[in-house]
C-alpha cells in the first residue's frame, strides 16, 4: 500500500505523537519492613511489597498529582486495582465524557473541606475539572483561541475512523492528528497542594484553579501566567516538583530552571553538552521531526533534590541545592553517555528505582534501533564496581535488550516511559505489526495511534525486566507477545499485583491486567470501539482504585 509523499510530509510536520507521553501514593511511603500480597492469578505464591517513593507533602495529597504520578515517575501505586472476572463491558459500566481532544493525564485534587475531591484534566481546546465520585463535568475553561470540539464534531469523526477503507482512513488520521494535537494546552501538568493546577506550554506555565476557595463545584479561573524569560532558550519539556516545593522545567536546549511557585523567583543552569542543543533542536524541526529536541521527555526527582533528566546521547543528573541549581561533581552531579545508535536519542521519560534501604538506580531507554533497558547507579557508584561489557559508562548499572523475547530482532522503539515498580521495570513495543511503503520517522507513529485497532498494524509485545540485588544484576523476567500494549501507557498496581494498560483485541479497545510477578493474564476487558481508543493517554488509578484513561475525543471511566 502506498500513501502519497505528500500527504506523508504534511504529517511528519505536523504530528506531535512521538512526544506525548504520559500522556503519567498516598499511602505512608517510608515502610522498610515489605508486606506480602497473594498473586492475584490464584496461585500460592506470595509477593514482596517494595519501598515506595516518599510521598511529596507540595504536591496535591493523592494518588495521581503530576504526569506519571509522582516525582519518582514510576506510574506504580499502593491502591489495589480490578482483579476481573473478564467480560464485555455493559454500556452502564462505562462512563464516558466527551470533554475534546488532547486530555492525556488526570491530576486528582487533595481532599476539600467536605472531604470531596476533584479531577483536572487539561486538553487541546478546554481545561475540565471532574468530580472524583461521580466522574460529572463540574466546570470547563474553553482556551482562548482553540477550536472547541462538539460532542456532535467528536462522534462524526469516531465514525469516520470506524467506517472509512484503509486507505482513506489513513489519510484521514493525519487531517485529525493535525486538527486534534497542534498547539495543545500543555502535555504535562501539575496539581500542588494548594489546589493550583500548573499546564506549561510553549511560552511558560498557567496556573489555573477555583474561582471560589474551597469550593469544588465553583468554576475554573486563570490565578498567573508566567512567561519564559529573554535569557531562557527553547520550550519547556515535561514538569516536576522539589520536595521542599519548587517546580523544575527543562527546556528542549538543555536548560533547567526552578520556579517558586508563587512565581516571584527563580534559578538556572545549562546542561554539560548543551552548546549545540538548540541547532539540534532546530535541525530535527527543519527534518520534519517534530518532538525530537535535545530534550524530549519528562524527568525524576528525589527527596535529596536530585534530578535526572535525559538528553540526546547522555544521562545527567542535575542537583537542587535549596538556593541554585548545580552541574558539579562536588555537589553530587553527573552527567554519562547512553548507546544511541540512532542519532534521535532515548523515547522514554526517566524513572527512579530503589527507595529506603534498596539499591538505588535510575531507568531509561536507550536510543539504539533495538533499544536497551538501562540501569545507572543514582548516587555513589559502588567502590568494587567493575564496568560491564558493551556499555559506555562505569555507572551502568545494567543493561538488556528490549526484544520482546526475540534475539533476532534487530529494532523496537517505544515512545513511553519505562514502567518501574520495586525491582521491576516493564517496557512494551509500539512498532506496528506492519508499514506501509513511504512511512517512516515520526509517522509510523500514527499507525498505533489513530489506527492502532486495525490488525494490520496492532503491536504485540511487553516484557519485564528485574533487577537482582544480591547478584547486582538485570535480568529479564518475563515476556508476553500475546497482548497489545498499542499505545498508552501502562499503571502498576502493587495492592492488587497487577500490570494495567489499554490493548485491543480482536479490533475492539479495552484494558489488560497481567499478573506482575508471572506476565499471566489475570483478566481483560472488552470495552468497545474508536470512541475508546487510549491515543497515547496514560491509564491511571483513582483514589478508589477505579480504571480512568484519556480517549481520542475525551476521558472514560470504567465502574464493572
């Protein structure tokens, strides 16, 4: 099948899908002692809970504040999620909001003084506010500007997606990716403690919030804008919060800055290596390689103030003191090279592993054509430390192929974030089962986004990786080819012990759990057609432990 060269330029300019990522506890998170849980698979086998990441008191007190949860970046949670049975969903199990198109993520509010809470979401066209328990509309801010899609507009398309021929729907996806994903409000948000919803876009940050304090029901309101100074270059990737409070920005050149959160302060720094990051940048645009900056996806912090950003080619860890943003050795910085084969640096925002008295690392992607899972020491590199073979750095702590089990593949790249809980860290293919003749670089991407339900081009694959703190080694731990993690990202589960995510089968969307410690199948959802198509969005959790996920045209809420 061919697409006309044409048509195959105007979506490599336009088409934003290889950077969103998202999309992305509140529980006591300083537990040294693990618990155990059943396998939820029936089996006897009990699981070690894990430390988790230590919950950050600036942030909004729940279990989803920021894109990937919290500022470890994990996408992991306490909250036990479903455990089954498998069924075809029943219309009354799904609650659906036709809210436009571009809601990645949700940030779920602290409680409010009547103990309810509520839901942001931050879109193409509008910035919504949900209520927690009954999933409603409670209050929507249309952005100045943007298109505002019906719900009329939203279901015409949804049918043209499900109706037209190959072809023509292909050509269709790229007219809709280039209505629906331009100049989206913001990717990433945030949600502090004080119920001010932070969205960065292309010139700063917007704070937006309740009209009336405290009241949840009140309508949405722009609180500040904050403009990127003259002296600050490129666009604002991702964000993430301090634990003493500051928010931390990466720009695509290589620059990180800390804002205080009233706006009326803040530090920078530029990366090691970043001199030529803005002719990069530049370059990758001027190739039709939109998304593809020096910078590219969202960055971990701890409690300590360490943050770990990944540019093209390297790894670095930048320090927050408590008054300046340091680069240095001295104050515990580093900055190492990843294999990137590629020359378009990692596809995977960065994940912290390790957390009490466990080891502690930091997960990526690399950017090799058949890309590897790589481990690096966060802090102190062991003094016996031996540097391992094959990779280019002494702080690689571990490093293994993701080939979904299959030594002889020669590529796979994955447009998301590593999934890290405990030990485990899980990574899923997003290359379609096929590609059309003239598809290539970001336009492929199209092909598991818009089209991802269509067999032709449905990916298969996750695998998990474990790594061994007696051995001081990555393992692989299992594979499964038989599911389809198509294109959002995945939601781990530690009270439940299960790995979530939104697949298709059989030509239909719906959401997959397989047991976390054995890769089996604990039950799938069969939840209907286009209308429900994850788009990249991440699945997430909420404070009940109730499935959510973005759809091409809204948000759906999943209640069997």
């Amino acid at each position: 099948m061919r697409i006309g060269s044409k048509m195959v330029a105007i979506l490599v300019a336009v088409i934003l899908l290889s950077q969103l990522l998202l999309a992305c506890s509140d529980s006591d998170t300083t537990k040294s002692d693990p618990s155990e849980i059943p396998s939820p698979t029936g089996t006897a086998q009990l699981v070690k809970v894990p430390n988790l990441p230590p919950e950050n008191l600036y942030l909004a007190d729940s279990v989803y504040a920021l894109a990937h949860g919290d500022s470890a970046q994990q996408d992991s949670t306490a909250i036990p999620g479903p455990t089954g049975p498998t069924q075809q969903l029943k219309p009354n199990q799904i609650i659906y909001q036709p809210i436009g198109p571009g809601h990645f993520g949700i940030q779920i509010s602290s409680p409010y003084d009547d103990g309810r809470r509520v839901i942001w979401s931050n879109g193409g066209d509008r910035i919504v506010k949900l209520d927690h328990d009954t999933f409603e509309v409670l209050a929507t801010y249309e952005i100045p500007g943007k298109k505002v899609w019906t719900a009329e507009e939203s279901e015409e398309a949804v049918i043209k997606l499900e109706t037209l021929e190959q072809q023509e729907r292909m050509s269709y996806a790229m007219q809709l990716a280039a209505k629906t994903l331009m100049g989206l409000a913001g990717v990433y948000a945030l949600l502090d403690k004080d119920g001010n919803f932070y969205v960065g876009n292309a010139e700063g940050l917007t704070v937006y919030g309740d009209d009336v304090e405290s009241n949840p029901d009140s309508e949405i309101v722009i609180r500040a804008t904050w403009e990127l100074p003259d002296e600050i270059s490129g666009q604002p990737i991702g964000m993430n919060m301090t634990y003493d409070g500051w928010l931390i920005l990466v720009t695509d050149d290589g620059q990180v800055i800390a804002l205080s959160r009233d706006f009326s302060e803040f530090y920078t720094v530029k990366m090691h290596h970043s001199e030529n990051a803005a002719e990069y940048s530049q370059e990758m645009r001027k190739a039709g390689k939109i998304g593809y900056g020096w910078v590219r996806n969202p960055y971990a912090i701890d409690e300590a103030g360490g943050i770990w950003i990944v540019s093209n080619d390297y790894m670095h860890k930048v320090v927050w003191t408590g008054s300046r943003l340091s680069i240095d050795e001295a104050d515990g910085a580093w900055t190492e090279p990843y294999l990137n084969g590629s020359g378009l640096g990692s596809g995977s925002g960065v994940s912290l592993m390790g957390f009490g008295d466990e080891d502690k690392l930091v997960v990526i992607s690399d950017g090799e054509d058949l890309m590897n899972v790589v481990l690096y020491w966060r802090n102190e590199i062991p003094e016996d430390w031996q540097q391992l073979p094959g990779t280019p750095s002494r702080r690689t702590a571990g490093m293994a192929p993701a080939n979904m089990g299959d030594p002889n593949r020669t590529a796979i790249q994955s447009e998301q974030s590593v999934i890290v809980s405990g030990y485990g860290a899980v990574v899923v293919n997003n290359e379609p089962a096929s590609i059309p003749e003239n598809f290539a670089g970001p336009a492929i991407r199209l092909l598991v986004a818009h089209l991802g339900s269509d067999p032709d081009f449905t990916p298969y694959g996750v695998q998990k990786f474990e790594w061994d703190p007696e051995a001081k080694e990555l393992r692989e731990s299992w594979v499964n080819n038989e599911v389809s993690s198509t294109n959002g990202v995945p939601y781990v589960s530690l009270g439940s012990n299960i790995l979530y995510f939104v697949g298709v089968r059989d030509g239909k969307w719906g959401v997959e759990g397989l047991d976390w410690t054995t890769s089996e199948s604990a039950f799938h959802w069969v939840v209907g057609g286009e209308q429900y198509n994850s788009l990249y969005s991440g699945l997430h959790l909420d404070q009940e432990g109730r499935i959510i996920f973005g759809t091409t045209f809204g948000k759906v809420r999943l209640e069997p």
